[in-house]
C-alpha cells in the first residue's frame, strides 16, 4: 500500500476544480456576446433565407431580412455584423462592389435603419464581384497589386457612404489599407475605423464560403497575395504595417489552425486583435455533430474559449448567435 506520507509536499490543483461556481470563479478566460461579430452573407433577391448546404444553419439572405437579423443580434447581445455581398451579376472590373446600389450597399443602409445602434462592419474586396473571382484586377494573367488600390478604395467609401460603421479589407493587397485610408479621409470620412485582414492566410479551410458567396477564383489560387501557411514572423510584419498604414483593429484568419499567430500578435501590438473562426472551422463542427460523433454544443464553446485565450478581442463567427443563447441560457449556481 502507498503510503501518503512518505510522498512528501505536493500541490492541490484539484481544490478550485471541484464545483462548477468554483470553476467560474477561476476561469481565466470569459466569453461573451460582446465579443462576437456575425457574418452573413446578402444576396440579390427578395423574402430570401436560402440554406447553405455547407454550413449548416447559416443562410444567403435578401435586404429585407436586416429587419429580422438585426432583431436577432440585439436580442443576443450581439454589437456586430459583418457583410458579403453576393451580386446579381459579375464582371472583369467587379464593378458591383463599388456601385451605389450595390447589394452590400443595400444592405447597410437596410440594418442602419433597422438597428442605428448596430455595428455594420462591410467586407472589401473585388472576389465576389469579379468573373473571375480574383481578390484584384487581374491583368496578364497576375493580380495587379498596384491597380487594385484604387477600386479597393473606391469600394470601402461606397460602404462608408451607405453609413458602414467599419471597413474590413479582405484583400490582401500591399497599401490597401493605406489608399483606403487616404480615400476615407479625403471624403470626410475619418472617424471611420478600418478592420484590416492583416494576416489572411492562403488557406483550405475557406471552402465552404467560397461556395456560399460564389467567389472561387476561376484560374490559379490565393497564394500570390494571401500568406502561406508556414510563416509567423511575416504575419507580424503584416500586422506592424498596416497598423503604420492606419489600421484600427487587426485580424489574424483562420483562427484554429493559426492560435499561436493570434498568441503572438497578441504579444506584439496593442490595437484591438480579431480572429476569424471560418467557414471550414464552423463546417467540420457541424458535420460531425451531426453524426454525433462530437458534442457540438461543448466543442463550439472549447472552440470560442480557445481563441479568446489565445489572445483575441474581437471573435467573428458564425457561431456567434448559437453560442450567445448558450451564454445567455447558462447560468449554473
Ligand atoms: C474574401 C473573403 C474570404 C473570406 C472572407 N473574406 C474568402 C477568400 O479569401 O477566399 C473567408 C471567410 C470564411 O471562410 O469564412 N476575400
């Protein structure tokens, strides 16, 4: 038989682990509702509420459903949305990001009115609006990083036009966030934040929203403008730069497979630090939910807890209206 004292000194981690309010007590990350922006994606239409097949739950949505979602985040407690716009109609120039009407454009006029106090952020890019379903202006077969600025810019007032209460450029482009700042302000535009995608990485694990929002590049890939995958160092590079170039808030994307770049940014600068759980990380819970292989609810909470941990600020996630009526829900005494 062991004899317990001869074991000497040890420590009693198990104490403040044994009642779910001592849990609480300690826990040293929290989430909650105002930590999450939702993204939905708009499309051309109308009484639209269209599901998509590859992430389940989520749907393509027509203008006149701002009423209904805006009254979903209030209600949850969630401050933000983010908007893609799927367009009637794509050409070379991604002419639709940047129009008046645009569907996005539509769109943050419709949650303005519907909610003035929601935080509509608009994603900027020329993806979804291109036919060839680039980031940029493609000229010669490449992405012509210099000749994109200026549509990238004219995109992001369009959205501060239509009253977007932040710009979110989703690019990857070198100076972009340098021209859209210079544009914003030029037209009386600079008390407008700028989210930057600082450290967007060439990633699989956005195929389902390519699917969603239709914005597969007809030709090649991301990898000549998005970051590969092995580099750390480069994404702080990123980050310093576009903070240097007027970034308000910073992104690290995906998050799962990148939480030791959020750890490090999070090291690194001070500004507001965004990680975005995307349409992969959100899809591969799902599917296995689904066929009860995971408990979904406990694996999206570990999920969210982990990039809060991690060290972001801002979580953008399709999860986020899920996990805010858990987090309302539970309150375990
Ligand atoms: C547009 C954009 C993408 C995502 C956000 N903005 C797709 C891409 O770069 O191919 C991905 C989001 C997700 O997977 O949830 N450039």
């Amino acid at each position: 038989m062991l004899d317990i004292d001869t074991l000497g000194e040890f420590a009693r981690h198990r104490r403040l682990r044994r009642s779910e309010g001592l849990r609480r007590l300690v826990a040293e990350t929290r989430l909650s509702p105002s930590d999450f922006v939702y993204p939905l994606f708009v499309t051309h239409g109308s009484n639209i509420r269209e599901p998509i097949a590859s992430m389940p739950g989520q749907f393509r949505v027509s203008v006149d459903q701002a009423g209904r979602e805006a009254d979903d985040l209030r209600a949850l407690g969630i401050p933000a949305v983010l908007l893609f716009g799927l367009p009637e109609s794509k050409d070379e120039a991604g002419s639709g990001a940047y129009a008046d009407d645009g569907v996005v454009q539509r769109a943050v006029r419709a949650f303005k009115r519907a909610d003035p106090r929601l935080v509509v952020v608009t994603d900027v890019c020329m993806c979804e609006y291109t036919s060839h379903g680039h980031c940029g202006v493609v000229v010669d077969g490449e992405v012509d990083n210099d000749r994109s600025l200026e549509l990238l810019a004219d995109t992001a007032l369009s959205h501060a036009q239509a009253g977007a209460d932040i710009v979110a450029p989703s690019d990857m482009m070198d100076g972009r966030v340098a021209a859209i700042r210079g544009t914003l302000d030029d037209a009386g535009f600079a008390s407008l934040p700028i989210m930057a995608y600082s450290a967007k990485y060439a990633s699989a694990f956005y195929g389902p929203f390519r699917e969603a929002a239709d914005s597969a590049p007809q030709f090649g890939d991301r990898r000549g403008y998005q970051m590969d995958p092995p580099n750390v160092r480069e994404a702080l590079l990123e980050i310093e730069d576009d903070i240097a170039e007027g970034a308000d808030i910073v992104m690290v994307k995906p998050a799962l497979a990148y939480l030791d770049v959020i750890a490090r940014a999070r090291q690194a600068v001070d500004v507001p630090l965004a990680a975005y759980n995307v349409s992969g990380e959100y899809a591969m819970v799902k599917a296995a939910g689904e066929r009860g292989w995971i408990d979904e609810q406990r694996v999206m909470m570990e999920t969210l807890t982990a990039i809060r941990r991690a060290g972001a600020s801002i979580i953008i996630t399709y999860h986020a209206k899920e996990a805010a009526r858990l987090l309302r829900d539970e309150a375990p005494r």
